[in-house]
C-alpha cells in the first residue's frame, strides 16, 4: 500500500456531458454521433519517468514526491488508470494541407481526465503516445523519443517566452522501440519510445467542430459549442443558455485568440510546421508540435516540414494568412448555429486588424520604439528586407540590436554587435551592407528621443536571447539517446529565462553551427513522430 496519497480532485466533464461512442472496444472505426471514444492506454514494458516539469506540477497542485511515486509514474506511463480518471480519445476532423480530411481523432492521445488545480480552473492531462485509439488509422498510436523529447521542451520554452500553449508535465521512456521511416524513404528503424503528459485547459481543436458540422451532425455540434462555451467561455454573456449571438461570440473570441497567437509566433520566430485545422486550439493557444522549427537565418519562406517542402504552405510568413484561413473553415462549421454570414464575416476582418495591430505593435517593443503607428510600417517593413539582404540570424540580430551605440554608427561597416547575426561575412559586399546601415540609419532617427535604457529594456523584453535552436533540441536528442539527460536538464533550465542574459550559458546563445545546416532533425523534420 503506497504511503503517497494519489486521491486527485479528478472530473470529467468533456465525458460526462457529451455524447459518448457507443462502442467501447478498440478497433479502428467512423465515429458517429459522438464527440470521443473511451478507451484505455496499452501498457508499455518498462517505464522511466526520465523528466519533468516542477512548474506544471505545481500548476497541477502535484507535490514531488506524488510526481515521482511509482503509481503515478505507471499512470503517466500508461500502465494504471488512477481512479476518477476517465481516459478518452477525441474525435475530430480536419483540413490537412489545405484538403478536408474527413474523421481524424486522437490517433495516439488518449486523454485522462480534467484535474482540478489550486487556482479553480481545471486542465486537462494528455498521454500523446500511449497506445492506439479508434482513431489510429494505419499507424500504431506510439511516439517516438526524439519528438517527445522537442514537444516537451518546447512547450516549456514557449510558456517560458510567453507564448500560449500546451505545456508538458512529464516525459516517460517506455523501454519498447517503435518503428519509423523518418523520412519516409523506405528506411525504416527502430527507435525509443517515449510518452509525454500534456496539459492544457482543454485539447479542443477547431477540427472538434468541423466533423460533426460535415456530417449533419447538428445536435452534437451545438452540444460541443454549448460545453466549450460554458466550460471555457464562461466570461461571455449568456454563457450558461448559448444563443445566436454567444456563438457569434465565442467566433469572434476564437478569432482574436488567434490572431494573438500568430503575432507570438512571428515575433520569436516559430514556425509550427502543420497548421491544418485539427493542430489548432478552440484556446488561440499552440498545440501540436510536430515538425515545427524555429527560424534561424530569417527567410519568410522557410518551413521545416519535408512533407511540405513543395508547396510550403505552412512557411513562417504565411503562418497569418493560414491562421485565417483555417478560421474561415471554423467559420463554415459553425454556421448551421448562427445562419447569418455578416457576423462571422465581421469577426474574419476584426482577425485581420488584431493580427495587423498585435504585429506592428509587436515590432515596435522589438524595435523599442515605445508608442507605435501605421507611420512606422515602412521601417518595420524595411527590416524584413535588410534581414534578408545577407544570411542574418533573427534572434541574434533583433537581441544585439539593443546593444548598439546609435549615436557612432560606422558609415559603411556593420557595428560589430551586429556581426555575430550574420552566417556568412563573406556575403557582406558593400551592397548588403549598405542596406543595412541605412536601415540604422532610419532606425536611430526614429528613437532619438527614447530614452536608451527605457529602449533597451523594452527590446531584452520582447528579443529571447534563448530559444530552442532546431540544433539544441537535437542535441539534447543525441544525449537523451544515449542516457544523458543532463543535458536535456540544462537546456530546460537555461530556456526557463529567455529575456535574461544568463553570460554563464553563452553557448546555448549561439547561431547554428556549419554541421546542423543540413543535418536531419536540425534543419529538416518529418511528420513521421
Ligand atoms: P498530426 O499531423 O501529427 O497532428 O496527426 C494527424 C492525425 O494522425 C491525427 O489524427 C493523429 O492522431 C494521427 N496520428 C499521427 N501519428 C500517429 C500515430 N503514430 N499513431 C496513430 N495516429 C497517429
Ligand atoms: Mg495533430
């Protein structure tokens, strides 16, 4: 008998008050009229709790010794169903690459029950990895360890940088292979297994919405509109009895969420990789993270995903765009609710001017420039030119930037706190740089007035000095592989304060080395997870 009471203040309310799968057995199957399937995790070999996060623990209300008690490891791992857990696969749909996809579902996520925690609002915890569902297709429901790995830390990091999304609570090791053709090119290898928990408010997707609108479904789509309202959307007015108009409204909050979301995205230089509509929170928080990259050099056009190397829809500077467009397609399923297109149209248009807005806005504390107007467009503009212009490492360049002296610019040098930004010194021919020092130029007349401590301050606030370079995270992969999980543990810490200077950890500041350029799992990624 344990001496660590695992008693949690466990509901269910997604399960207890939709509409539930009728069918309680495993096989693949439609899903119809049901908003989720029940289903049990498959028991993995041996487990390792190898890492987690004290910080979602303590969200959680979950003390260090309940988070290292074998119970809990097994619960985590898959292997025990703690009691008032009610583990459950969501069923969903989606556009995948710009296509509707028809039924996706929680392929290998099986959700455990909603936790009560200190602060009164409940979050969901996710096993992505433990097993197949109805909704696993042809693939096995398992995740391997070197994706487990970069979701776990990146949603730390991003959480850390302030941008909203999943977070991750643990990370198990299941002592079982799984097999992946990483890039789908007839080589398949076996590789470690891992599981890692994710907790969010609730794993709600756009794509919830979208299949039970495709099928005709409207009694479960408004069931579900209903729930998310009163759940999630309690703040809007008539949230208890949705009308017409609370779902014009919760729209129209989905919408800016969204929009906010993106302008986070841009402004540190994540790119998410697989924006279809099922990867896309009801919350405007990121969820998902697959092959999702973060921009070095700074190129618009730059995806990570090798599935989409062709057309490179979900490029870093479409990420906007395709925001809106996933919503349109929210939009479309929400429509049978509220019969009237002028609302949903107007809440479309208000995404454009909170993305517009949010981004210039968000630019302008990169930049420092304090208050912000349309008057500063060009400028900003201007520096995704000159960003271009040469191999120029974004996060580098927008952090160093707080440190150059405006007043002594070189006439035709790049001021040496800026040299480190740029890949290749050899590109920089009198052209190259003459673009960017009259960009400085402009620059330093627009904050003259500013105060420079008040501007840097702004700048080191908005500029992560730390991110999770694509080599970082594929270093701490190789160490992981090998057992080493120190590292895995340093770079977490370090990515714990982005905004600080941290000069002890220097190393994990630096630019892409030469080697990671064309390395798999650096520059490149699959969905193959
Ligand atoms: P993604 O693009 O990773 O968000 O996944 C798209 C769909 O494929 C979702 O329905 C996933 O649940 C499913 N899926 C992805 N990987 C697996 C896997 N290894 N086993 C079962 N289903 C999967
Ligand atoms: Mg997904």
């Amino acid at each position: 008998m344990s001496v660590v009471d695992l008693a949690l203040p466990w509901r269910n309310t997604f399960t207890a008050e939709l509409p539930a799968d009728p069918v309680e057995e495993n096989g693949l199957r439609q899903v119809e009229g049901a908003a989720f399937s029940r289903v049990k995790p498959t028991p993995v070999r041996s487990p390792q709790l190898v890492a987690h996060s004290p910080e979602v623990a303590e969200l959680l209300g979950l003390s260090p010794t309940q988070m290292t008690e074998p119970a809990m490891v097994e619960a985590l791992a898959g292997n025990r169903v703690l009691p008032g857990m009610d583990p459950h696969a969501m069923n969903y749909g989606g556009h995948q690459f710009g296509h509707w996809a028809g039924q996706l579902g929680d392929g290998r996520a099986i959700a455990l029950g909603e936790l009560m925690t200190t602060s009164g609002i409940s979050q969901t915890l996710q096993l992505k990895g433990a097993g197949s569902t109805p909704y696993s297709r042809r693939a096995d429901g398992r995740a391997v360890l070197r994706s487990s790995i970069r979701e776990y830390l990146c949603s730390e990091a991003m959480h850390a940088l302030g941008v909203p999304t999943t977070r991750a609570l643990s990370l198990v090791e299941t002592g079982e292979q799984v097999i992946r053709d990483m890039f789908y090119d007839g080589h398949p290898e076996p590789e470690p297994g891992a599981i890692v928990c994710r907790v969010a408010p609730s794993f709600i997707r756009l794509g919830n919405f979208e299949l039970p609108a495709s099928r005709g479904e409207l009694e479960v789509l408004q069931r579900l509109a209903d729930y998310t309202i009163r759940h999630h959307f309690g703040h809007l007015q008539s949230a208890e009895s949705p009308n017409r108009d609370t779902y014009v409204e919760f729209f129209d909050q989905v919408c800016q969420t969204t929009a906010s979301l993106m302008v986070e995205w841009m402004r540190v230089g994540f790119v998410h990789g697989v924006m279809n509509t099922d990867n896309l929170s009801v919350h405007g928080i990121t969820i998902d993270y697959g092959p999702y990259g973060w921009l070095e050099d700074f190129d618009p056009g730059w995806t990570p995903n090798t599935t989409d190397a062709h057309m490179k829809r979900y490029q870093y500077g479409n990420q906007p765009g395709i925001g809106q467009w996933n919503l349109v397609r929210f939009a479309n399923a929400l429509y049978p609710l509220i019969d009237d297109a002028v609302p949903l149209q107007e809440a479309l248009d208000r995404y454009v001017e909170v993305f517009t807005t949010g981004h210039r806005e968000s630019w302008g504390r990169k930049l420092g420039l304090g208050y912000v107007s349309v008057d500063d467009d060009g400028l900003i503009q201007e520096l995704a030119d000159v960003l271009q212009a040469a191999e120029t490492d974004m996060t580098i360049f927008c952090r160093r930037l707080a440190q150059v002296d405006l007043d002594t610019l070189p006439d035709s040098a790049i001021p040496s706190e800026l040299l480190d930004a740029y890949y290749r010194t050899d590109e920089l021919s009198p052209e190259p740089v003459a673009r960017v020092t009259a960009w400085l130029r402009r620059y330093a007349a627009r904050v003259a007035d500013a105060r420079p401590q008040h501007r840097r301050d702004l700048m080191n606030s908005a500029n992560p000095k730390y991110v999770l370079r694509n080599y970082i995270a594929q270093v701490v992969i190789d160490a992981a592989t090998e057992g080493d999980y120190s590292v895995l543990e340093e770079v977490h810490d370090v990515l714990r304060r982005p905004y600080d200077e941290q000069p002890d950890r220097q190393r994990w500041a630096e630019k892409r080395p030469e080697w990671a350029r064309s390395r798999p799992g650096c520059s490149m990624l699959s969905c193959s997870s």
